[in-house]
C-alpha cells in the first residue's frame, strides 16, 4: 500500500472519537517528501469537535508548511464510501491549499477510492478576495 494511504489509515486509528464513534484520518503529503497527519479530536461540548483534515491542516501551517508546499491531502474513514470533507472543512482547505491540490478519500479496503481538486470541491468560494476593499459597494 502506498505510504500516504497508510498514514491516513493509522492516523484514523488515533481519531478521539469518543462522542461519535466515527473515526477519521488525514494525510498530508508535502512537495519535499514530508508527510503530515490529522486525526479528528472529539470534546463534551460537541461543537468544539476538530475534523481530521483541519487538525492536518493546522499542524502543517504551525509547522511553518504553506499551500504551495502541500501537493495532496488523503482522508480515510472505515466505510464503503470513503466520506468526503465536511463543509466547514471544505472552507479551510480552500484557503490554505492551492486550487489544482488533489483531496483524495479512501478506505481501509482501497476500494472506492476518489480524488478531486480543491476547486471542484468547494465551487463559489468564500475567500480573502471577498473581503477586499475594492469589493467593496
Ligand atoms: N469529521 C471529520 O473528521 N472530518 C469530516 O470531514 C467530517 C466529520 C469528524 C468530526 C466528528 O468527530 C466525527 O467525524 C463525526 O462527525
């Protein structure tokens, strides 16, 4: 199995999922050869739960990592269909991976395996350019 697929597999095995029971793991893989991994961290106040790809995510950028050094972000999750971002996870990936980054989503099995670009995932994004004064009325 490739490199990247088992480290999303084993970082789904450290998911805190106390709450949900819904395991989820993350892998970063990174243009110089590094991997980052994520695990989702669950809390009592349910609302305060973090999705594996965010803590991925995050853990790179705290890391010092920027989008133009993630090239792919792999997500596992134990079930038929590998499930696919969430959309508060979708916002984040779109800021802080490039647009021609790949997401791809896969099970333990490695069947149903499926990738898509950032830009396909989350289409009419919310960005910074948003924000801009010259958007501005
Ligand atoms: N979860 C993720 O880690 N990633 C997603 O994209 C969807 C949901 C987590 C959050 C929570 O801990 C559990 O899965 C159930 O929603």
């Amino acid at each position: 199995m490739e490199k990247k697929y088992q480290l999303a597999l084993d970082a789904m095995q450290n998911a805190y999922a106390v709450y949900s029971g819904f395991r989820v793991g993350a892998c970063l893989v990174l243009k110089n050869g590094e991997y980052i991994i994520g695990a989702n961290v669950e809390n009592a106040s349910y609302g305060l739960c973090n999705c594996a790809e965010r803590s991925a995510l995050f853990a790179a950028y705290s890391k010092g990592y920027r989008k133009d050094d993630i090239i792919e972000l792999v997500v596992a999750t134990d079930t038929v269909t590998p499930s696919s971002p969430c959309g508060a996870c979708r916002q984040v990936i779109c800021e802080l991976m490039n647009q021609e980054a790949l997401v791809t989503l896969i099970n333990p099995k490695l069947i149903n395996t499926y990738s898509i670009k950032v830009s396909e995932l989350l289409p009419y994004q919310f960005t910074g350019d948003c924000l801009n004064d010259e958007n501005k009325l």
